[in-house]
C-alpha cells in the first residue's frame, strides 16, 4: 500500500473527500516527526507506539575490503506495534 492507496481507504472509511484525507494524513505525518524531533514519543493505546531509539558509536567492518570502520551514534524512528494491532494480525 502506498500513500495514494492510504489516502483512499482514509477517505473510504471516514466519508472525507480524498482532498482532506490527504490533508489529514499529512497532518498526522507532520504531528509525529514533530514530536520525535523534539524528543517526545507519540502512543496510540492499541494501535502502536513511535518513539526515538539512540545508537551508539561503534565499530563495523567494510565487508569488501574488510577494514575496521567507525560507524557514527545516530538516533533512529522506531514503532513498536500495540496488543490490538498484533492481534488483528495474527
């Protein structure tokens, strides 16, 4: 499913026009990245939880050479999906 494909099952499902789906979709999107920018995390009872994971620096190997190479801390998205998801799933 890509994003049009969303947008329609957005609009499909709540009987908004695909012009506001899309609008509402990319309020939400713009919401999250906000709020792990600013290092909250963003819960969804039953559905999931986005939140920011810290990397530390480390040491990796370049597999075609096979030298030592540092690799840099980063901070990363993460979603952990919640009970009610996991379920409709399985």
């Amino acid at each position: 499913m890509n994003k049009s494909d969303l947008v329609d099952a957005i609009a499909s499902n709540s009987g908004l026009s695909k012009s506001d789906a899309g609008k509402a979709l990319d309020g939400f999107t713009s919401a999250v990245t906000d709020a792990l920018k600013g290092g909250d995390t963003v819960s969804m009872v039953g559905f999931g939880t986005y939140s920011v994971k810290h990397r530390e620096a480390r040491k990796g190997r370049n597999p075609r050479t096979g030298e030592t190479i540092k690799i840099k801390a980063s901070n990363n998205p993460s979603f952990k999906a919640g009970k009610a998801l996991k379920d409709a799933v399985n």
